[in-house]
C-alpha cells in the first residue's frame, strides 16, 4: 500500500512484547510476530497432548512456556498465525499466560532468549501499516480505539478503523484523478480531441471543494471527541463555581457553601458531554487575598486557565458585575482560548437584572458570544451550557476526520484546488492547473499514509504503547 517503504529497512528481525495491561488479571497475552515468531513459540511451548503435526494457523493448544533448561514458567495457550493473514501480515505467535505482571515479564523473557528483540512502542501496528494491512489513518484509530474516553469516541474511532474516512479520501481522490486527465489528455493529444471546457473542469472542480469543506466541517466535533476537552471555570468567590461543577457532573463533588475561599485547590472531574469527554475544573475564585493558602490556590486557578481549552466565566446575577469580577475574570481574557460567559444565581435575580448583569459581562469579556443565564441551583440553562461547552451534533454519526494531521492535509487540497479553479478560469495554461490538481492528489494521499513523509509515520506511531 505504502509506495515507498524504502527508507524503513525490510522487517527481517522478530520482535515480541506483552500485548496486555501491566498489573494484575486473569490472562495477559505476550505476542510474537516476524519471520522466527512461530519457531521461538515452538522452541519454548510443549503441549500438554503429544502432537504429531506442527500447529496449524488460527488453532490454540494448551500447554507449557518452558526455559531453555526445561524449567516451567507458566501454563499457557498458544495461537498461531501464518503471515500474511495477522495483524502485522507477519507470521505471529499470542501466548496467553496468567495475567500477574512477573509471570508475565517472565515468560517474555523466556521468548526473548531466542535471538528475538523486544518490540518497540507501536511497531506491531507500524508493521501492519507497512505490510500493507492497514492506512494510516486506520492505524491511528487503533490508538484512538485504545484511547476512547467514551462511547461517542469509540464509534469515531472505530468507523475510521473500519475505513470510513479512508475511503472517503480515496473517492476524492478519484474525483481528482478524473479532472486531472480530463485536463491532461488536452495537453497531450491537443491535435486529437477538443479543446479544454473550463467551465465544466471548473465546476467539477468546485463540487470536489464542497465535498472538502464538509468534511472539514466536521472535524472540529471530531477532534473534541478523540482528544476531550479542558474546561476551567473562573471567576470571584461565591458566583457558584463548584456548584455549577457538581451540576455538571451530575453529583455533589465539590464543596459548596456561602463563605467565599471555601475552594482552595483545583478539582478536576471528568465528565461525558455529548460524547465528548470533558476535563471540568473547578478552581478558588480569583480574588488578591492575604490568606495564603488561598493565595495558592488562585495560583493554581490561574495555571490552570493557562492549560484550558475553554473557559467558563462566572459572574453572579445578584451581585451585578463589580470590580471584583474585572479582577477575576482579567485572567479569562488573557488565557487566549474560547471563553464562555456565564451569569449564574439566575433564580435569584429579576429577567430585568439577569440581562443587564449579562450585558455587562459582555462588555467586560469583550469579544465573547452572549452571555449564557443560569442557575446552578434549579438547573435552569444547564443544557444550553452544556450545549456551548460540546454541542450535540450530527457529525458526531458521520465520518469525519478527527485529527488536526487530517485537518492540515484537508485544507492543503483545498487550497490547491482552488488555485486549479483560478487557473481554469484565468485561462492558464492547462500545465498550471494540473499541478494543483496533483498537489492536491498527494495532500490526500498523505491522509492515509501514500507518501507521507517518514518522519511523520515516527511521530504517529512512536505515541502507541508497547505490544500495540
Ligand atoms: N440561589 C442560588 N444559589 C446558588 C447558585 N449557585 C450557587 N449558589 C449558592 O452560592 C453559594 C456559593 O456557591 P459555590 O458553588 O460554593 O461558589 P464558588 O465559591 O464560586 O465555588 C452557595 O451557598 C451556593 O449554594 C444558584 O444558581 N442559585
Ligand atoms: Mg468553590
């Protein structure tokens, strides 16, 4: 599939690795894969039945890890494959052992006696990404599978794995590919056939962009759910900070009561909005104090505004916005991330006033959107929160691209083709608008790993676990 492993040396060594968790369970699984994979396995089990055969690709037989001085190590099961039907397109051995993290250890150790090396983080699937097994994109949904906080990623994850977005890549490619020799065979038999329709080269063109964008669209939602997202809420003492946390949760986490200072420390809870999984933090509300403690704590608030993706900024209906809150909420607007205004203690306060604390809390943010009313204590608001902080969306279903690799290789094709439009429509030389078209072709290319730099493929895979 990869066009040009040259640069990654031929996989002729076998590597092995716990494929499991550390820790303590019922069965962990050491796996080998390369050419001496089903050899080592074979040099290290003995069967609990006599076999005459060797053991056949996809059975299972019960039997014993043994050392090279016939000491037992563990009972096991060993599975076989045969290259290229596995997971790495390698012939692999799994040997299922009992799941304690030294027993485990050991009979890798045992396997690695047999001039095999132990596997680097992710090389398994690196494997069957360059055997062909498997696209990049299909690769990095291994680890986001792995990864999934929630459902709603799981599924993200598992369309990808399942091709989805590959092939969405590879139908706009071939759209391309269909421009592109429409434009090339006038350059080349321009005696033989017509000459170039710019107007339809154009359109076709532009429909190819639509299709883009729209998958473009989709990929801020994407990336919240593969990646979460780390909301802080900020703002003075006593707005109702932890109470908007524990309304968030959907239980009493934090302590709330109507002395201010009463959170000294960062909470941090996850949560589960929409699919997306959320880091909520709540934070002591930002005030100058002489209580050191409490000094700590605002220290930490703002370092923590430092970290968020997004931030919650509190005021209170009752009290109004005073200097208290221009103080506290400095650090939202210097924090460079989304800022959600939010005016709390809703029940408390007349429309009249809710607006009016809203419209000057506007005003201090500056650029935000407008300001959310809430109540932490009816619940009143809550779900538009929810919605601004993770919107529920319908491309959460679709298949999407969820990492900004994707994103940058996406809007690199589009911006090829958008000089091919112009080129068309300038009336350039056809020459000009079939390299767009072609830096177009390698952009999406690269998406699912043809031509991606081999730098790139380290750096994707260097993130998996070991024995992934
Ligand atoms: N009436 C009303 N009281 C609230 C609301 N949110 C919080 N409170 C009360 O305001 C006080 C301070 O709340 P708390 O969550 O500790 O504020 P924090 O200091 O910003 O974390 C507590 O007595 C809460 O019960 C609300 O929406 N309505
Ligand atoms: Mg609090």
């Amino acid at each position: 599939m990869r066009s040009d492993p040259t640069i990654f040396a031929p996989n002729n060594d076998t590597i092995a690795a716990i494929a499991t968790a550390p820790g303590e369970a019922g069965l962990a699984v050491v796996r080998i894969s390369g050419p001496i994979a089903l050899s080592v396995a074979e040099s290290t089990f003995i069967a609990c039945r006599k076999h005459s055969e060797p053991q056949t690709a996809y059975t299972a037989r019960y039997g014993a890890i043994v050392d090279k001085n016939g000491n037992k190590i563990d009972d096991v099961v060993l599975l076989v494959m045969h290259a290229p039907h596995s997971y790495t397109g390698e012939d692999t051995a799994e040997i299922s052992c009992h799941g304690g993290s030294t027993v485990t250890a050991m009979v890798l150790n045992t396997v690695l006696q047999y001039g095999i090396r132990l596997a680097n983080p992710g090389e398994f699937t690196m494997r069957a990404f360059l055997n062909g097994r498997m696209d990049l994109v299909q690769a990095e949904a291994v680890a986001d599978l792995i990864h999934a906080r929630t459902n709603a990623a799981v599924q993200s994850a598992r369309r990808q794995l399942d091709g989805g977005l590959s092939r969405v890549c590879s139908e706009l490619r071939s759209d391309i590919v269909g421009v592109l020799a429409a434009v090339e065979v006038t350059i080349d038999y321009s005696d033989e056939v017509p000459e170039l329709d710019r107007e339809i080269i154009s359109a076709n063109i532009s429909a190819i962009i639509d299709k883009l964008r729209m998958l473009l669209n989709g990929a801020l939602q994407g990336r919240m759910v593969r990646e979460g997202l780390n909301v802080v809420i900020l703002g003075k003492p006593n707005v109702g900070k932890s109470s908007l946390l524990n309304r968030l949760l959907g239980y009493e986490r934090a302590i709330v009561t109507d002395t201010a200072g009463t959170t000294r420390d960062i909470l941090q809870e996850a949560a589960n909005i929409h699919g997306v999984p959320v880091t909520l933090v709540d934070t002591a509300g930002l005030r100058d104090t002489v209580d050191i403690v409490e000094q700590q704590g605002v220290q930490r608030a703002e370092s923590a505004a430092a970290m968020a993706d997004t931030i919650i900024a509190v005021a209170d209906a009752k009290t109004g916005v005073t200097s208290e809150d221009e103080r506290a909420l400095r650090t939202a607007q210097q924090a460079g991330v989304r800022v959600l205004a939010v005016v709390n203690r809703c029940d408390l306060a007349s429309d009249s006033q809710a607006a009016a604390v809203a419209a000057q809390l506007e005003q201090l943010l500056g650029t935000t959107g407008p300001a959310l009313k809430v109540s932490a204590r009816t619940g009143e608001g809550l779900p538009l929160l929810q919605q601004a902080i993770a919107p529920r969306s319908e491309s959460i279903e679709a298949v999407g691209i969820t990492r900004l690799r994707h994103e940058t290789a996406c809007s690199r094709a589009i911006e090829s083709l958008q000089r091919a439009v112009m080129s068309t429509n300038s009336l350039m030389p056809a020459d000009f608008i079939t390299i767009d078209l072609h830096e177009a072709v390698d952009a999406l290319a690269e998406i699912t790993g043809e031509g991606a730099p081999d730098e790139l493929i380290h750096r994707i895979f260097k993130d998996f676990c070991v024995g992934k």
